[in-house]
C-alpha cells in the first residue's frame, strides 16, 4: 500500500512537472522566421524573390511577414508588405518594371527598419494595466 503512495505521488509530480513544461513550451513554439508569398503574377514572384533574399541575407528573420500581390491592368500591381495584420510597405509596381530589384531591395530595408522600429516601442510602451491588444 504504501508503495502504491509513493508510485502514485511520484506520477503525480511527474506529470505536473510535464504541464508546466508543456505549456512553457507552447509559449516559446511561435514559428517564425517565414515570409509568406501571396503573390500572383510574375512581377509579384519576381519581387518576392529579391525582397526575401534581401531580408535573409540581412536579418536574423525572427518575425513573420506576409507579401501581398494586387494586380491591376491599368496601373500594374499593387504590393503589400504586412507584419503582425499591419501593412509596412504598399506601392504600386508598373508591369514593365526594370528596377525591380532595387525597389524590392529598398523595400526589404523599410520593412527591416519598420519591424526593429515597433519591436523597440513595444518594449517601451508601459501596459501595467492593459493587454497589448487593448491600446
């Protein structure tokens, strides 16, 4: 009987042990580091190409990012950068582009800067008595 306590006892712990670790680990498992191409056209690909291998080769990636493609026959496509439901970078790319390269460049540098930029000020933003969210 009594080693039937102690066995029950010891998975108790263990098992407590194991939540507490489980939902630490939840915590910490966001995924990050993707940039989501929700392009369409080739334009829209071809900047999404330049604009990631710009971030990746200058940033740690340790956010997420959405690039948004919106085409329009007469004024070319419109290019949305988002991070965390919040547009960073929207310009209209014309369908004969020939510096789409160093706009997509540029564009990885704004949004780089934009993202340290609200890091930073969310760490500085004094929300003692409100969620994030409520501000």
């Amino acid at each position: 009987m009594k080693r039937l306590n102690v066995f029950c006892l010891s998975l108790g712990l263990l098992l407590a042990a194991g939540v507490s670790d489980v939902a630490r680990a939840d915590a910490e498992d966001e995924m990050k580091g993707f940039i989501v191409d929700n392009t369409i056209s080739h334009i829209g690909h071809d900047f999404y190409a330049y604009f990631a291998d710009r971030l990746r080769a200058t940033s740690r990636l340790d956010f997420n990012l959405v690039v948004r493609e919106r085409p329009d026959a007469r004024w070319g496509s419109l290019i949305t950068v988002e991070f965390e439901r919040d547009v960073l970078y929207r310009r209209f790319l014309p369908p004969n582009v020939t510096q789409l390269k160093e706009e997509a460049v540029a564009a990885a540098d704004l949004v780089k800067q934009e993202v340290i930029q609200r890091k930073l000020q969310r760490l500085l933003q004094d929300t003692t008595d409100l969620e994030r969210d409520e501000l």
